[in-house]
C-alpha cells in the first residue's frame, strides 16, 4: 500500500484551489458602486378601485365593443398611470372588503401588472365599501412626507358596507390634508 506524502496532499490541494480561482475569473466578477437617482414631483396617488358587481355593467363602447365598467376604468386608470412618470402611485382595490393591490411606488411598469391582475369576483362583489376603501387608501399616505397627497376614488356604486362611513373617512382625509377626487364610474 502506498501512502501519499504530505507534499503531495498539498499539490492536489493547490491544483483543486487553482482551478476554483480559474473557474471564478472566467465569470469575471465585478464589484461596483452605483446610485440611481429618480426624479419625483412629490406628489403621492393612491388609486381606490371598485370590484363590486355592479362595475360588471356593459354601458361603455371601447374600440366599437361594448365593454363592463371595470374595463373602462383600468382604460382610464393605464393612461393616467402614463400621464404621471415622475409621481408614487398606489392602488387599493374594494368591494365588501378593501385591500391594497399595490405599495405607493414608482414602478409604475409593476402597477400596471397589478392592475391588469385585478378582476371582478376577486373580492366577495355582493357589495361596495367605500368608507373602507377611503380609509385603507389613507393609511397608505398617512405617514407620508410627500408635498401634495391624493385618493381617486373610482366607484359606480354606493356604500352599502364595510365598518367606516365615507363622511367619516372624508373627515379623516381633511384632518390628513389628503385631496380625495371620486370618479363615477358608469
């Protein structure tokens, strides 16, 4: 039986080191040091959307097809969304409950993703709460520093659930100095 010297331990060990360090330098590993820098307008948007059953009301024409009224809402909503480049925008969607669809951000390519994921029947559609969606859109903008914040509201219907009355959720966004704008859809 042979034996292999400590020499020889220690040349496998070296060849097996080497080759690692070849097959690293061949993917050529960078470090850097980058910063990107976004321009904002400072202006904060979270988008109130309506999922209730009623936006599944064909009373609009899209390109000579009559069309739900949620389709023509996220029409409206994706040009918007294209119109304002430099501004955080947010979406929550509603119907019994509120739920946020999408963080403020300036991704504005993942929001429209978001978006176009949201259907009718992805909440519970039996009814519409406003007064939660308003306050669920607020608390996103809440601690905010933002120079300007806005909710758009985009509804067809009325509050007819949730815990939060609009007028209460109204008197909370005056108190924040949020504008809120309401849509009617339909």
């Amino acid at each position: 039986r042979g034996t292999r010297s400590r020499a020889g331990g220690f040349l496998a060990a070296m060849r097996w080191l080497t080759l690692g360090l070849f097959i690293i330098a061949l993917a050529q590993p960078r470090w850097t040091e980058s910063e990107t820098k976004i321009t904002a307008s400072g202006v904060d948007i979270a988008v109130a959307l309506d999922l209730s059953g009623s936006m599944a009301a064909e009373d609009f024409e899209l390109n000579r097809q009559r069309v739900n009224r949620l389709i023509i809402a996220k029409d409206v909503l994706k040009k918007f969304i294209g119109k304002r480049p430099s501004d955080r925008i947010g979406l929550v969607a509603f119907a019994t409950q509120a739920y946020i669809a999408a963080p403020l951000t300036l991704d504005h390519d993942f929001l429209l993703q978001q978006l176009e994921r949201l259907e009718l029947g992805t909440i519970s559609p039996n009814s519409t709460a406003i007064g939660s969606a308003l306050s669920t859109a607020l608390n996103r903008l809440r601690d905010l520093k933002a120079k300007s914040k806005i909710v758009i509201l985009m509804t067809d219907g009325q509050n007819n659930a949730g815990k939060v009355s609009p007028l209460t959720a109204a008197e909370v966004a005056q108190t924040l100095g949020v504008k809120v704008y309401t849509i009617g859809v339909g």
